[in-house]
C-alpha cells in the first residue's frame, strides 16, 4: 500500500498529528466538538478522570472517561474551513498508521457530536431552547473541494432550497447531508429538530448589516420560508455542514446540537448564554456516557 508522504501527513516530533497535537492512542472513539478553546474544560471539568491534555494553537483536547466511557473534546475554532482540519486529523488519528503511513485495513468509525451555539430562524423556537440538526445544509463551499453524493431526498431537497434562494451563479453551490440516524435518535425529549444552514461567515453571510450592503439582501427571509415536505430550517451556524459533509465520506457517526442564543426573528439575544451551553453540555454529556 502506497505510502502518505510527509509534506501530507504531518507528524510532530513527539508523536502527534500537526494540528490537534494528539497521538493515536490519546483520542477516544467518542469525541465531542466545541468551537471554543476555553469551552473544552467546561466540558472535561465533568469527567471522572482526565487521561491527557494537549494545546495548539485554537485546538485544545482533553481525554477522560465518564464511569468507563471515553470521551474526547476538542475545540474546533470557528468555521468549516478549520472543520476540514479537525475532521480530516480525527479521522487520520484513527484510520492511519503513523508508523507506516498507510491507510489501515480495518477502519473504525468515531462518534462525533458538536456542542455549540446559533441563531434561531423560526420565532418558535426561542433563546435559550436547544436544535439537533436533522441534515446540515452548506453554502460555505467546502465539500465542492470532494468527492461526494446526495441520495435523492437530498437532492430534491437542495433543488427546492436553490430555487427559492437564488443562491448559486455568483455563490458557491450548496450542498447537504443527513445526521447520523444511530445518534439522532437519542436526542429528542427537550430538543427541537430541523435544518441547520451552515454560512462562510457571520456578519453578510448570515444577513447582518453594519456598513457593507448585502447582494441578497432577502436571504433570512427566504431561509425562514423555506419548506421541503416536513422539513424546515431551524437555524444557522458556521460549522454543521462541513462536519456532517466530511463525516458522511469518512464514514463517521456525526450530529450536531445547538443552544439557541439569538432568535433572527423575533430579534432576540440570550441573557445568558454560556448557561443555555452549559445545560446543553450537561444534558449531552449524560446522553453520551450511556451510548
């Protein structure tokens, strides 16, 4: 098997892959995603133990268990494009031998489950509620760089979405992907469910205006309208889509869960956010120990 060179898999001295600075044997088969550096030990602080810790740059992980689950978290940053970095060096952690720098034969599948914030585009579902993302619908760009497939309820669903959008020609082409059906299914008492709209930035991309004029200027409306059979936009982030895109093509089990801060809508901010996270962490947390 053909060998991955250097300048393509990079190795720090210690061990470690480039970026995350984690070794094979220091990433758990659970892993949850923040995009906050600081937001990880407000996490690892609820693990019975912590078995390693590791700090590069925006990427910080702990290790530990909860009673006899490992679990992983790992700050992402903010945006897919350092989602195509965690995603692509979680899965090379556990599907590559460093030793040789060859793919395995046998590959393992993580799950993978994002904790973050975003705003609401339905005025029903307020601040301070929590979204599981059904599918994760990008218009950042980022799987056009892969090769990839929607089955046909995708396809027919991103047809309806560009149609009422507009949003192709002068932007890139979304895409979409479904969550993992193993790990959606245990996230429904207390969880609004829906699309979730992945943008390549937060203030034009998103529909917020400060001094720059926007080229669709009708967009929030259009994504709050938007209907596909029994599904509707929940809201918009910066990270759902590249994770479920790269998940789906790594083979991963991948879901992402949201505290609702702002409501684009009603027009609506949290009072206080980093509580609406915490309870989410926790209610997550407690999930995931017993998968």
């Amino acid at each position: 098997m053909q060998q991955i060179a250097e300048s393509e898999l990079i190795i720090n001295p210690r061990g470690a892959i480039y970026h995350l600075d984690i070794k094979p044997e220091e990433l758990a088969e659970n892993i949850i995603t923040v995009g906050d550096p600081d937001r990880v030990q407000v996490v690892s602080k609820y693990f019975d133990k912590i078995e390693s810790k590791s700090h590069h740059r925006e990427f910080v992980s702990h290790s530990g268990r909860i009673g006899k689950k490992r679990i992983t978290v790992v700050s992402t940053g903010i945006g897919t494009d350092n989602i195509d970095i965690v995603l692509n060096e979680l899965d090379a952690l556990t599907n590559i031998d460093f030793t040789t720098r060859t793919i395995k034969k046998d590959l393992k599948q993580l799950n993978i489950i994002r904790i973050g914030t975003s705003g609401s585009l339905q005025s029903g579902i307020p601040v301070d509620s929590f979204v599981v993302s059904t599918h994760g619908l990008g218009i950042d760009n980022l799987l056009n760089f892969y090769h990839h497939r929607e089955n046909e309820e995708e396809k027919q669903l991103l047809h309806s979405f560009v149609t009422l959008t507009q949003l192709h020609n002068r932007f890139s082409y979304p895409y979409i992907n479904s969550a993992s059906a193993s790990l959606i299914k245990h996230f429904v008492n207390g969880f609004h469910h829906g699309i979730t709209v992945t943008c390549p930035g937060f203030y034009g991309p998103q529909g917020r205006v400060l001094r720059l004029g926007l080229s669709n200027p009708n967009l929030i409306d259009r994504l709050t309208q938007f209907q596909f059979g029994s599904h509707r936009i929940a809201n918009f982030e910066m990270e759902t889509a590249g994770i479920y895109g790269l998940g789906k093509i790594l083979n991963h089990h991948c879901l992402s869960i949201s505290a609702i801060v702002a409501n684009r809508i009603t027009k609506q901010f949290s009072k206080d956010g980093n509580a609406a996270v915490e309870k989410l962490i926790v209610n997550t947390l407690e999930i995931v120990s017993d998968l």
